[in-house]
C-alpha cells in the first residue's frame, strides 16, 4: 500500500479554503499544512486532546506519524491527554487503553510522545456527586456532570503542560458533527475553536483544530487502512465503532434520551451486564424525575435525592459490579459517599 503521508509530505503543504476536501488525500495535505504552519510560528510542544473516539484518534496518529519520523519540522515533543471520566463504557475504555498504552511503547522506544491519563477528583466524581451530594441524574437544565469528570481534569493537565508560548493544544472537533458546534467554529475561522463539549475542544487560547474540515468517510478510511500498516491500533476503534453514527461517552449519560454508543456496543457484544448497565441508567432518570424521591426545597420544588434513596441505589450498584465483575464504582468513592450518608443521619 501506497504511504499516504510520505506522499502527501513530498507535496506543497498548502490548506485550501472550505470546510471539507474531495478526497482523503486533500484532507491529509491541508491537516499537515495546518500543524506545519504551527510549528513555524514556534508552537514546538503539541498537546492533543484523546477522548478515544475517531477523530481524536486519527488527530494522535498524525501527531504521532510526524513526531516518529523526525521530519525537519517534527515537533519537539507531543503529548495526547485522555480524560477519564472512570464512567466510560467498559469496552470503549478498553480501546482506549490499548491506544495509550501503543503510545507509551514508542515512548519507551524513544519516540518523543507521551499518554496522559487524568480523572476527576475523587469529590467530584459521578457517583460521588450522585450517591454522595445528592444531585439528581444530570440533565439539560442541570448539566453537572461534563466540567466535573472531564473538562477540569483537562483543564489542569493543560495549564501544567501550556504554561510556554511554545504549546499548542489540538483538538479533534471537525465541521459536520453538530449544528452547534459548526456555528461556534464558524465564528472562530480559520481554526481556532473556543468551548465544545465533553472536553474535546476547551475554553483555550491557541486551541487549533487541523481535522475540522475532514469527511467522516475520510476518518474512517485512515483509521480502516493506514493507520493499522504504521502499526497503529486503530482497527480496535473502527470494529467497536464501525458505521453506528454514535460518539464515545459514559454509560451513566442521562443527557440523551436513547444511549446509542451503549446500544451500539450491546449489538456488538452480547454480555448480559451491559442490559443490566443500560437497566440501571434509566433507573437512575427514573428516580431523578420521580418527585417522591427527593428532598422538597422551601420553594416546594424537588432537590436533592432523599437520602434512603441513594444508599438503596448504591447498594444496586455495588451488586451490579459484582455480577459484572467489572470496576463501576471506586473505593475511594464508596469512602466520600458513605461519609455523606453518614452525615444525612444526623440531619
């Protein structure tokens, strides 16, 4: 097979204009150009941010492929930054993994890029929010749970690693994945983005996004077949993923009405635990909307979950990870949340 990169690298570098190209090799220039202009405006040390998803993980190969042959212009050090929200769905996470772990290898093989993994602070974690503070299921009009597990651990990873004017953050967001995200890289052309969600495009000065104008058939072209002839893992990603118009995210969402990532996945494997993972997701919005489980305000109006409810609930949980045999919740979380219900005795 013809290296896509080898050639494209032998050619002029030059992004054209719009926000996607004919082919994928049009893609490709105009994404090297992009992260070439960077490098000579001095922006040496390159952070990308990985959510295990396509298209950041086609951000950290291209990253990865220019840092590993040692172009002229390769840059001093890359840094791919996972945000574990400790909620991600079993197999997803372990894709994840397995592409951060192939990294850490070309670490040890001297290859200037390293994996970081970062993860709530235990107070602030889903279940300690949920079983232990009490809030109810996030949902649209009390979106709690994004900044919490996944944009601050971010947040703090990138200010330790951005602090020179030598850093350039790379985000992964591309035109075509939501209206609402268009409009705000529409306001932000040529390429830097402002705030996006689920931490994959932060409220950051310098933010650059070299993929945005990809094709999603472009994304999965790479990822299908070249990627996996440089020896990346990313077969991992197109087999689990495959054509289900879905993004990678925690099996506890509430956010969304019908969880496809978690459906997707449950086409795919037929263990039993995740029925019974997806079963207590709904139980969780059930109980959130159910009045009758929650502590009324001076206003009248529900707030947090009553305090039965939620050692009922953690019970539930702690025997589900049981039968699944799989981590759902910490012991450094049970401690924080059996603290809170202690504390709701004396109330």
């Amino acid at each position: 097979m013809t290296d896509i990169l080898s050639s494209v690298l032998r050619g002029s570098y030059q992004a054209g204009a719009g926000h996607s190209a004919s082919t994928l090799e049009e893609s490709l220039e105009r994404t090297v150009g992009a992260l070439q202009q960077a490098f000579l405006a001095g922006k040496k040390k390159w952070v990308v941010t990985y959510s295990g998803g396509k298209d950041s993980t086609l951000l950290a190969v291209l990253a990865g492929e220019i840092v590993r042959r040692r172009l002229w212009w390769s840059p001093e050090a890359v840094h791919v930054v996972y945000s574990d929200t400790l909620q991600e769905i079993p197999q997803m996470h372990n894709v994840a993994m397995k592409f951060l772990a192939h990294i850490q290898e070309l670490n040890h093989g001297g290859v200037p890029i390293t994996a970081h993994v970062v993860h709530p602070e235990w107070s602030q974690t889903f279940w300690v929010s949920l079983l232990g503070k009490g809030y109810p299921a996030p949902h649209r009009r009390f979106w709690w749970c994004t900044e919490r597990l996944k944009v601050n651990p971010v947040k703090k990873v990138l200010e330790e690693l951005g602090r020179e004017d030598d850093v350039v953050i790379l985000t992964g967001v591309r035109f075509g994945e939501s209206s609402r995200r268009d409009g705000k890289m529409n306001r932000a052309q040529p390429y830097c983005v402002g705030q996006g969600e689920c931490g994959q495009s932060l409220e950051y000065h310098g933010a650059l996004a070299p993929i945005a104008h990809w094709k999603t058939c472009h994304v999965w072209d790479f990822l299908a077949l070249y990627a996996p002839a440089w020896g990346w893992p990313t077969m991992d990603v197109v087999k689990l993923y495959g054509d289900a118009p879905v993004r990678f995210g925690c099996w506890t969402c509430t956010l969304v009405e019908k969880d496809r990532a978690l459906e997707a996945v449950m086409a795919k494997d037929g263990a039993r635990y995740l029925q019974e993972l997806a079963r207590f997701r709904r139980q969780l919005i059930d109980t959130s909307n159910d009045p009758s489980m929650r502590v009324l305000r001076p206003d009248g109006k529900p707030g947090k979950l009553k305090a039965e409810v939620r050692r009922r609930l953690l019970g539930e949980l702690l025997e589900l990870q049981a039968e699944a045999g799989i981590p759902l919740i910490r012991p450094e979380e049970i401690r924080i949340i059996q603290e809170f219900l202690e504390d709701s005795r004396k109330e």
